[in-house]
C-alpha cells in the first residue's frame, strides 16, 4: 500500500500530463467530480492537488467556468519553480546528460547551514553537465537532503531533468524558492566543460528548494551567459 498522500499522487500525474500537453493551454480540466472518478479520490483531494498546481502557475480557477490550463512560457520565469532542463526542452532544444556523478557525502558546514542542518548529516551531491543540441550548456551541482531520495545514488544517468525525477520517483513537491543570481568568471576547470576561454563570463544561479518549510535541495549552476537568459516580471513602484 502507498504511503504517498493522495493528493500528491494526483498533483504528480496531472502535472506531467500538462507537461506533455495532454490538456493544452487555455482547454479546460475535467472537472472536479470528473477528476475524482478518474483517480478515485474526492473531490476534496483533487480540490488540493488542483490548489497546488495553480500555486506554481499551471492552471488557473475561475469561479463558474472551470480550471484552465495556462501556458508554460519558453523563458525560464523567476515567479516559477522551473528548472534550466525544462526551459530549454520548452524552446526546442534537444537536452542530454554528457556526465554525472552522484556521491554520498558528510555536508559541510556550509551545506549544513543553507539546509538549516543542525548536526552533520549524509547528504546526497550530484554533479552533472548539461548540453544543448550537442553544446554543453550547464555545469550544475546539487545538494539533496538523503531523507527525501533514499538510494539516489542507484540512478546515476537515469534522469536529465533532476526536478522532473524527484517528483516522479520520490514525489517530492516543490513548494516555494530561493535564487540568487550573479555573473563569473570561468575558471580553467569550468572553461574546459563548457568550451569557453578561461575568464569568460558565466551566469551562476544559486537556489535553496523547499518542500513546506523545510528546505531540501540547495544548487549551483554555472550557465554559459551567451545561451541562457532569465525572465523577471515586474510591477509597480514602492
């Protein structure tokens, strides 16, 4: 018998039925009583899972007509929990893994710190670089709470999208983000994995994810500036 929540199983499988289009932005979802025969939940369970999926901008509800489907835009938003993997595929880009590397590990401090660790702990570090139409695009590391992926060294090349895997094999909600963006230069190691002069400027993205209150995964990406870009919405003045 499943210990995962129901919700989450419904959030999960209509998550990546939006991501492969099965409802095509502005159609609409069934409707709750008719989600509810398809997964056999109530109609309180599939209200939950469809609250979460409009927090992270995929749907939206509007009383009287029905949940619509939103589109997912081809630039990475910073409103949304979106990872560099999806953004890409959403261009048109063909995206591979060229190498990783996944090891069990004692957090540093300064690991133990950002995931608000209080004593020393195995963590899980994933190392991988990325490519785009061939191109190697993203040198990525990730730091991943062992209690959320037990066994995650056992999946060593068998994911490209790290956020798409933990929803699907761990079901891992995403809950809210902290990111932090700022300009780099390669070093000689990075110059060599992405082909870039040494000194070349690079855009490295730091994020803290959080599932509830609790935050899980802390990573650092060193993108190459002249491929990737950020997309910011702004309103209003203070």
């Amino acid at each position: 018998m499943s210990h995962i929540p129901a919700y989450k199983e419904v959030y999960s499988k209509l998550k990546e039925e939006l991501k492969e289009g099965i409802y095509p932005a502005g159609s609409l979802l069934p409707t709750e009583s008719e989600l509810g025969k398809i997964f056999h939940v109530s109609r309180t369970t599939i209200r939950k899972a469809i609250s979460i999926l409009s927090l992270e901008g995929y749907v939206k509800t509007k009383q009287g007509y029905g949940t619509e489907v939103l589109n997912i835009f081809t630039v990475q938003k910073l409103n949304q929990i979106t990872s560099i993997t999806e953004t890409l595929r959403q261009k048109g880009y063909t995206v591979k893994t060229k190498s990783m590397y996944i090891e069990k590990i004692t957090a540093p401090e300064s690991i133990m710190s950002i995931m608000e660790m209080h004593t020393p702990a195995p963590i899980y570090k994933v190392q991988r670089v990325q490519t785009a139409d061939g191109v190697p695009i993203a040198l990525m590391t990730n730091y991943v709470k062992c209690s959320y992926t037990p066994g995650l060294e056992h999946y060593i090349d068998g994911f490209t999208s790290f956020y798409s895997f933990l929803e699907k094999k761990y079901k891992i909600i995403f809950s809210n983000a902290v990111q932090y963006l700022s300009a780099v230069s390669a070093n000689f190691k990075e110059s060599q994995i992405l082909e870039k002069p040494v000194g070349s400027p690079l855009l490295c993205s730091r994020r803290i994810c959080y599932s509830g209150q609790d935050p899980f995964l802390y990573g650092i990406t060193k993108l190459a500036s002249d491929k990737y870009e950020y997309c910011v919405s702004l309103q209003n003045r203070p």
